[in-house]
C-alpha cells in the first residue's frame, strides 16, 4: 500500500493530482511535440508508478484537459491581482500590460501554445475565449474609469500591443526590455 503524505486521504489525493499536473506543465514546458506529455513521462518525472497516475487521469487527453482548466485561471488571477494593487486606471492598464509580459516571460504562454498543439480545439478554444474575456472586463473598466472614449477599441489596441511584445519576448527580448518597450509606447497616452 503506498505511504500517505498528507494528514487526511483527501489531501494525499490532492497533493499527487498536483505534482501530476505540475509535472505535465514542465514537460509541455521544455517542448518535445504535440504527443507529450505521455503518462508514462508524467509519472517518471513524478516518481509514481504509471498505473497510479491512470488512478487521476483516465488518459492523456484527460490529463490535457485539466491541464487547460488548471493553467487559464491562474492567468487571470494572477493579472487581476496585478492591477488590483494599483490605484490610479493609467497604473492598472500599465500593470496588466505588465502581468501579461510577466507571465510570458516566465514561460506561461509556451505551456498555452504547447497545448494548443495537442489538438484540444474544442475545451482549448471555450477556455481561451473566458480567459479573454476575463482578462478583457477589467481592462476596459479600467479605460472607462479613465474616462477613455471607446474603452472597447482601445483594449483591443492595448492587448494588440501586448500580443506584438509577447512575440518579442518569445525571440529572445528579455523581460525588462520588453515591458520598457510597452510602456514608453503607452505611458504618454495614459499621462494626457
């Protein structure tokens, strides 16, 4: 019988379902095609045995799905919180600007498109579109609160901006480099 690591079953169960998931992140990670991560691999790089993983995932695509349920709402939150800690709405545009580079930079952006490559079109595209969405609302609350003529256009302009600088960062241009980019292009429209 395996040796718990937890306080309670429940808990065990989480943490494994975690480090499962957290183990298919790094392996889309460091790339390797549309077939990783295989359940095999997951469960090497976990330490579990192969069956024990089936025991959380049916199957590969299984696995893939949660993987998209699990990554896209830490995005979001993770932006969210960002601009939450700003006060004035040009900081708060900036700090999604920001958050959104961050997240690409750290690599969250190559685990998106590495799952974009396994063929999960449909559950991908549904959860894309709330991600956006979810990302979109405080963007353009934001702008309106700034008192931005058409907060809607101007997002799309912004998020424009951030999908130009995503690229950049993804050739190469580190980090800081690329938010001082993004930034000396919109700190004069917010500052007007």
């Amino acid at each position: 019988m395996p040796k718990i690591r937890a306080a309670t079953v429940a808990e065990h169960r989480a943490m494994q379902r975690r480090a499962i998931l957290d183990a298919a992140r790094e392996i889309l990670a460091e790339g390797g095609g549309a077939e990783t991560p295989s359940l095999a691999a997951v469960a090497q790089r976990t330490g579990l045995a192969r069956p024990s993983v089936y025991s959380y995932f049916k199957s590969r695509d299984d696995l893939l799905d949660a993987l998209i349920i699990d990554t896209f709402p830490k995005w979001s939150a993770y932006v969210t919180e960002q601009m939450d800690k700003a006060t004035h709405p040009g900081e708060r545009a900036l700090a999604y600007v920001d958050a959104n580079l961050h997240l690409v930079a750290r690599g969250e952006h190559a685990i998106v498109s590495a799952l974009a490559a396994t063929g999960r079109g449909e559950l991908l595209e549904e959860t894309s579109k709330t991600l956006h969405d979810q990302l979109r609302t405080p963007l353009v609350e934001t702008l309106a609160e700034r008192g931005t003529r058409d907060p809607e256009a101007m997002a799309e302009l912004i998020q424009a901006i951030v999908y130009a600088v995503t690229r950049m960062v993804e050739d190469g241009t580190p980090e800081a480099d690329a938010r001082r980019l993004a930034r000396e292009l919109l700190e004069p429209y917010f500052r007007s």
